[in-house]
C-alpha cells in the first residue's frame, strides 16, 4: 500500500478515522453517547443490520460449500474459495461488531459458562462460534498451499467431509434462529413481520442472499482483481437464484394468505410502504429481471439481479428488526452518524482484509497471474470495487 | 405457591409513596423531580400515573414464566421459587435482549454507563424470602397495593369485583396475560390506557413458549438433518467411485 494516494484510498482512511473516533466515543462514554438506542428502542443498526443482514451477507460460503461439495456440482467450483473467505471474514467481523454492541463485551465469555438452553440467543452463539472455527478450518488450506504444507493439505483433504456436513448443519440452525429470536415478541414485533414461519423465511432469505452474493462477489472481484469473469458459473447461479427467489415469494404469499393479511399488506399504512419496498427490491424487480432468458445471459443483468435481491432481503431484515418494532414503542428510530461509522468501519475492514486476502493466497487459484479485466467498461465503477481494488494495491 | 403483589387502582390515592420506598430500597436517588418523573426508567422501578384523576402503577408484571429469563443466553434473569423474577448483574453480558423480548417493557438500561447493567422491579427477594413484604406494599397507606399469596390474592379480587361491581372493571389483569403474572391488577379504568398492552395482543400463551416450539425440536432436527446431509455427500460422490472404478475395469480389458 505504497502507491499514491487515490480518491478511494481517502475515503478508505476517512471511513477507518469516523469509525475510530466512534470506537472511542462507545468505549468511553457508553452506548448512550454513540447511539439513538434507548429503552424505548434497545436494538439498533447494530444488531439489525450487523448481526441479522451481516450473517445474512455470509450465507454465500455455506451455499457454495453445500453446492459443490455436497452436491457435487463441480463447475461452481472455483467460487467456492471466495465465498468460504468472504464468510470466514464476514463472521471474525460480526464477532467484532458484536463487542461494540454488548454492554459488557468484556464478559462474552460467561455464554460458555453459564449457558441457557432456551434462550435462541445462546444457541446462535453457539452456532456461531462453532461455525466460525469451521470456516476457519475450511479457509486454513489457502495458507497450507501458500507454503506448500503437503502433510497439513493431506489431513484437511481427509476431514473435509466432516468439516462440510458440519458446517452446513450449524448453518441451517443459526440461520433459521436468528428469525426465532423475535419469536417470542408476538405482541411487539408488527403482524406484518411476525409470523411463526420466521426461522423458515430466515432460511430461505439466507440461500437466496448466498447466492445473490455469490452473483456480486464474482463480479466485483472480476472488476477488481482484473480477473477473467466466468459466465457459465454466474448464468448457474443465476438460475438458481430464480428458483431460490419463487420459493421465497411463494412462502410469503402463503402466510399472508394463511393469516388473512394480505388485504392488509395492499392498504397504504407507515409500515406498508416500508413492505413494499422490501417486496419490490426483493422479488419483483429480480424475478423479473431473471425471467428473461437475455438477462440471465448477461453479466449485468445478473449483476442487477443479484444487488436488488441483496438489497431487498436487507430491507427485510431491517423492517423486522427495526421498522416493526415503531408502532409499539410509538418512537421512530433513526440511528446516529456515529452508529453507521462503526458499521461502515467494520464493511470496510472486510474489504481491505479480503483485498489482502486475495493478494496474498491462492483464492483464485486457477488464475495465478491475473488476466486484464474484461468488464471494467461494461459496469459502473462501485465504491466495493474501488475500495478492494486500491486496498489490495 | 408464589408470592403475588395485587394492585387495587381503586384504592391508590396517588401519594407515590411506594415510588420512595422502591429507591430507598433498591439504594436509588428520590426526590421531587424524580417523583415527577412519568416513566419507568434505570434509577426508577416504579410509577404511579395519573389520568383523569384516577391513577395506575406500573412495575414488573413478575410473569409466571418469564420471557426475560427465558431469552437471556446466560441465564442472568431467573424466576425465584418464592415468585420474583431477579437479575443477577455478575452474568449479564449487556445484550438487551431481555428488553427486546418483555412484553411490558420493564427492563431498563443503563444507556450512560460504561458497565451497564439492567435495572428493574425484582419484587424485593430479601424481604420475600426473609418471610417480610414488600416495600411498596408495606408503605402503602390505604392497602391498594397488597402482598401475599398468589391464589389468596386472587380470591380477594375476585371477592372484591363481586362485592362491588359498580366500582371494578370485571377482570384481573395478570391472571391469565402470557400465562399469568405474579402482578395483579384490579381497576375501574382500562389498564390499556396507562401503557398496559392489551390482553387480546397478549393472548393467555406464556411467551417462552413461542420460542420453545422450535427450540424443542432441534435435539431430534441435528441426528436426522446430519444424516440426511450425509447421505446426499455419500450418493453425489458415488456417482465419481462407480466412474472410476468402470474407468479401471476399462483400462483392465484394455490390457
């Protein structure tokens, strides 16, 4: 990182100096001072965004693991690694954001000690954790390459199959659980959002956003890296993430249906345009856009695709999180500046590390000297790309 | 057999001084404007509300299972035998999601603190275990908020609202909300008015149980989901040995 400075190297520094000073302001003068939380609203961004969306984001390593290890469907084998790389970072980075929003990060610990079965939260910490030290074991054979450890990439080959149905299995469960953590607000949570089919709609967000992800990730890696773009993977993915995308639509439709909202989601109300939003990002636009043949053909048309569905499923979590709970606390939360910089800071680290990541070990491996880009022109320059890109340098 | 607390709105005067016994005993600052205070908050457990001159108490509804227990993922929050549900700061790792999951919005946060802590009602468990009431119920001077056994407490309302229908509205409220609180309510204004969710919103379902439902069936959902996943590894990678193996056999003739 010896190259001038650039004009996304500056706002790399600038996101990394707020989010400091923001650190300091949490450490020192408490969640008061650096959020718009209050017993009126006891969760923010925080766990709204970087535990619900961020462990949403990361689904894409489980997704491609399942995909091409369990299934055995070998041509999405080379985004495997940075789907499993981007999943180990995005959970080591969820751990960390989740230390700023703890009041007494300091005692993280007392879950392995005085632990409470059946509290939802206990057990997604479990899982976390247990899935976090699996990724790590899945991601290690991109370091046992880098120096060429035959013996290590021997014992890694022979338990790969455990790491992989185990990984997978803890998935599913903290996926789903972190719909049930609002299973127990039935009164608060708004019947737009609670439903008893949440750890059910939490999965299956989950698979649609894994791979959405995968769709973005390969781009931008493409733009960034300057590495060749494969469009026989993407157009598979892209598939996928149809079916994935009308299973979703179809659920909701169901429970809707089943719970006699659906004259209720049609009338204009605070919370139903926020639904609308979600719906529209979530399924109309990419279930459409996928419809056509010449879209799913087209690395921008999926690269469209996959952003809306990212996009979409991210209101989703954000409406059940916080645009749900509004009416019930009669208070609008809006999260302050200093909120979002630690949020930003954490995004931004992820890139950097990724950038790093890539630069350093064998991610793509099947690309030792990085071909020229072939869709820097074809798409619009995005702040992820910028940042990976000069990050790396 | 558990240790209720009935509040009779009726017979509340207003006099807050169950607000002063609450801070003194719980070691917290009272004074005027503290006493002017209209919300519950981490320096106050308590409050007496007054609306069209009638007035209402709010404090921890001591569910008989409690959703803040149930959630905290360190157990910090436990329902005593005795009937209240305290907190144990030495375990708490700061989550909030004890006050996410209550229904009546009691929990409290520390928001200024830098080793913050929740604050509620915990119903006095050194005096209830000491065989003494609570300091509320003990100050009270005209017995609108009365301590004792749950089922005693109950009949009295319930003798109370047939002794005198005109003056009650015909429930006890915590009786049967989320499955009973050891918080009861008698009164002749709706509770609903004061902040009180609603008992329709709140059902006669104990809260714990939401989350149970599922939680109950992931001991028997690891082994079989395990399985199944081990299964389609086993068949998608035969598909490769049976390849290979025809692959050798081929080369075998060959020769």
């Amino acid at each position: 990182m010896k190259s001038k400075p650039t004009f996304w190297k500056v706002v790399f520094i600038a996101i990394m100096g707020l989010g400091l000073y923001s650190t300091f302001i949490r450490f020192f003068y408490g969640l008061g001072a650096v959020s718009n939380m209050s017993d009126k609203f006891p969760w923010g961004i925080w766990i709204g965004f970087d535990l619900l969306c961020g462990i949403m984001l990361a689904a894409g390593g489980f997704c491609m693991i399942g995909a091409v290890y369990l299934f055995n469907v070998e041509s999405l084998h080379s985004v495997v690694r940075p789907a499993v790389l981007t999943a180990f970072l995005g959970y080591v980075l969820f751990i960390v954001g989740l230390l700023f929003d703890l009041g007494r990060p300091w005692y993280i610990w007392h879950q392995m000690i005085y632990m409470n079965p059946h509290s939802v939260m206990f057990e997604i910490g479990l899982c976390v954790m247990s899935y976090t030290t699996v990724l790590f074991f899945e991601f290690l054979p991109n370091v046992f390459e880098r120096f060429n450890l035959q013996t290590p990439i021997k014992w890694t080959k022979k338990i790969y199959p455990v790491l992989i149905i185990l990984g997978i299995l803890l998935s599913t469960l903290h996926q789903s659980s972190l719909g049930s953590l609002f299973l127990i607000m039935p009164s608060k949570l708004h019947p737009f959002w609670y439903t008893p089919a949440l750890p059910f709609f939490f999965f299956g967000s989950a698979i649609a956003v894994g791979l959405a992800m995968t769709i973005f990730e390969s781009t931008q890696s493409a733009k960034a890296f300057g590495r060749h773009l494969e469009l026989g993977v993407l157009v598979k993915l892209g598939g996928a993430l149809l079916v994935a995308l009308w299973v979703n639509a179809l659920l909701r439709f169901q429970d809707y249906l089943h719970r006699g909202m659906l004259g209720e989601i049609i009338k204009p109300s605070y919370e139903a345009y926020f639904l609308w939003l979600e719906l529209t990002l979530a399924f109309v636009i990419p279930i459409t856009l996928l419809s056509f043949k010449r879209v799913r053909l087209s690395p921008q048309g999926l690269y469209l695709a996959s952003i809306s569905t990212v996009l979409g499923f991210i209101a989703n979590r954000l409406n059940i999180a916080l645009t749900g709970f509004e009416t019930y606390a009669g208070h609008h939360y809006l999260p302050k500046w200093t909120e979002f910089s630690v949020t930003l800071m954490i995004i931004a680290a992820g890139f950097a590390l990724f950038g790093l990541a890539v630069k350093h070990l064998p991610i793509f491996p099947e690309e030792r000297v990085p071909v020229r880009a072939r869709l820097r022109a074809e798409t619009t320059p995005v702040v992820a790309a910028a940042v990976l890109g000069h990050v790396a340098e | 057999m558990s240790k209720s607390l009935l509040y009779d709105a009726t017979m509340c005067i207003g006099c807050k001084q169950c607000e002063g016994a609450c801070a003194q005993q719980n070691k917290l600052p009272y004074d005027d404007n503290v006493a002017a205070e209209s919300v519950q908050s981490e320096h106050k457990y308590t409050v007496v509300l007054e609306k069209n001159d009638k007035f209402m108490r709010r404090l921890c509804m001591h569910c008989e299972q409690p959703a803040c227990a149930s959630v905290c993922p360190v157990g910090a929050m436990h329902k005593t035998k005795e009937g209240p549900v305290v907190y144990d700061v030495w375990k708490c790792i700061g989550c909030r999601y004890c006050m996410v999951a209550c229904a009546f919005g009691q929990p409290k946060y520390e928001w200024h603190s830098l080793n913050p802590r929740i604050h509620k009602c915990i119903m006095c468990p050194d005096r209830v275990t000491a065989g003494k009431q609570t300091a509320c119920a003990e100050i009270c001077p005209t017995g609108a908020t009365k301590f004792g056994e749950r089922d005693d407490l109950i009949q009295e309302a319930q003798d109370r609202i047939r002794q005198n229908p005109s003056t009650y509205l015909p429930r006890i409220y915590g009786l049967h909300e989320v499955g009973g609180t050891c918080t009861l309510i008698l009164s002749n204004a709706n509770v609903e008015d004061y902040g009180y969710p609603s008992s329709a919103k709140l059902g006669d379902t104990p809260m714990p149980e939401y989350t149970g439902r599922v939680l109950s069936k992931i001991p028997d959902f690891v082994p079989v989901w395990s399985l199944v996943l081990g299964g389609i590894y086993w068949i998608s990678h035969r598909r490769e040995e049976v390849a290979a193996a025809e692959a050798e056999e081929k080369n075998g003739s060959k020769r």
